[in-house]
C-alpha cells in the first residue's frame, strides 16, 4: 500500500468516524485526531516490519474497532455505574438497600459474619466483601458524578486484546505493544481523582468536590463525602487492591454503619427523582443494560 492511499484510508475513516459521531451527538475531537494518527501509524507498521497473519487480522480489527467506537451517552453511563454500584455493594454482605425506606441499611455484624464465612469463604470472605464494597463505592460515586453533569471520562487508547496466534502475539507485545494493535476505550479516572484534582486534565478540582458545588451541597454534606471517600481511597481500597493483610478488616465494620451508609444514602439522595429513580433502575437493569 502507498502512503497516499495510506492517507486516503485514514481519511476516509476520519470521516466514517464523524459521521457516526455526529448521529449520535458524541463528537469528541481528541478521539478523531488520535484515531487517525493510530490508522496511520498501523498503516506505517504494516509497511515497514514483517506481516504475518495476525498482524493483517489486528490491523482490520482495529480499524473496524475505532469505526464503532464512541463514548456513551453521560446519562446512559452514569446510570449503568449506579446501578451496578448497587449490586456491588450489596453483593458485599456489609449494607442492604431498602426499596421502601429508599435508603442503604447497614446488615447485623453477626449476619455478615455468617454471610461471608458461609456464601463467600470461610477464610478469605471479608477481603472478596470489602473488595466489592470499595469498588461499589467508586461507581456510585463516579455514575453520580456523570448524572449530576460531573464529567470525568475520557477517550485513551490501550492494547488490543489478541485474537490469534497467541505465542506470536507475546514477544511482539513484549518489545512494543502498540505494534501488535492498540483501540480505544472510555477511561473513567481512579478512586484518587474523585477526591483530588488530577494533574493529568484542566479539571478545576476533583470530581467529587465538583458534585458538591453541582448539587450546592452545605459544608456538613461536602465534607461526609470527601473524608468517606479519602479514607476510603488512602486506608481501605489502596490496601486490598495490592495485598492481603490478615487481619484488618474487623476493625473497621463500625464505619460501615457510622460513615458509608451516611455517604451513599447522601449521594443517592442527589438523583433526579432520588430512591424512587435508583428503585426503576435496579428493576429495569437487566432490560436496559440489554440495549447498551
């Protein structure tokens, strides 16, 4: 292939990519500069290392990929965050949401206790339950950011997943993973950015102190918020999600009940409609993640 048809074919996408973009009121112009910029440097790969066949295979899929792709609607993905933020947490044992009171209720020590020797495991059942806990905790905070008008994704590209030839695929992925195909997907921040700014992006604050002015949350409000989701962040998450630690999480079930519960039950409070709103998603889930 020439480098003017390379151009032509990078434009060409260009223009496929606009046009879906444009129907569907997502345009992003980051996106559409890198993902010329990626069809051209696959184009400029294909012509200057050696192409086997899953090289061909990866360049197709990945142009087909950047066709497709585009962010979701704001609203669509904060409430799939919501709601699945839901039966994470409750999937965690630690707090039950109530329907009729609208609110997060925090479950017995000794139920949960049962609950995470006997449905999880007998030995490892707390870290598996605070491990869904703080990851419940993250997407409600981040699916209450995009309701609320909060944005925080962005377009980023990361490696392709391999699809054939696997032991090809290694070494190539090894050396430089963009050679065996990179495709674009939502980035939705860390827990660390929701409390503070991101030195990465132009936002003002982090995402959660944007929420507070958003919903003009009172100081009392502001600060239940931002220290659940640093303690959060800095003495729980950061602890399971790199070790386990023997040991630990016994001793700090009471702020399940004395700050978290408080926290998520403020956050949801903040919906368009309130519980009544996150009761019609938890019963519409399955349908509406079905037409995603």
């Amino acid at each position: 292939m020439s480098g003017r048809r390379g151009e032509k074919t990078a434009g060409l996408n260009q223009s496929v990519m606009k046009e879906r973009y444009s129907c569907q009121q997502s345009v992003s112009a980051p996106l559409l500069q890198s993902g010329t910029t990626f069809l051209t440097g696959c184009h400029v790969l294909r012509s200057t290392i050696p192409t086997p066949i899953f090289l061909e295979q990866t360049f197709r899929s990945a142009r087909l990929l950047w066709q497709d792709y585009s962010m979701l609607d704001r609203i669509v993905d904060g409430r799939l965050q919501v709601s699945a933020a839901l039966s994470l947490i409750e999937g965690s044992g630690l707090l039950e949401w109530t329907p009729e009171l609208g609110l997060f209720i925090p479950v017995d020590r000794d139920a949960f206790e049962f609950y995470c020797r006997k449905s999880i495991d007998p030995v490892f059942g707390r870290l598996t339950s605070w491990i869904s806990f703080s990851v419940g905790a993250e997407f409600l905070a981040k699916g209450m950011c995009l309701v609320c008008g909060v944005e925080i994704r962005e377009d980023r590209e990361v490696p392709q997943y391999p699809t054939t030839q696997i032991e090809d695929w290694i070494p190539i992925f090894l050396v430089d993973s963009k050679r065996a195909g990179m495709m674009p997907a939502t980035n939705f921040g860390t827990l660390g950015s929701l409390v503070h700014r991101d030195k990465k992006t132009q936002a003002p604050a982090g995402a959660l102190v944007q929420l507070c002015q958003t919903v003009n949350a009172d100081q009392r409000d502001r600060e239940l918020i931002l220290a659940s989701y640093e303690l959060l962040s800095r003495s729980i998450r950061n602890r399971d999600a790199h070790a386990y630690v023997p040991n630990t999480r016994d001793s700090h079930y009471h702020l399940v009940p004395e700050l978290f519960a408080s926290c998520f039950n403020k956050l949801v409070s903040w919906l368009p409609g309130g519980a009544t709103t996150l009761n019609s998603w938890r019963a519409e889930a399955k349908a509406f993640v079905s037409t995603v």
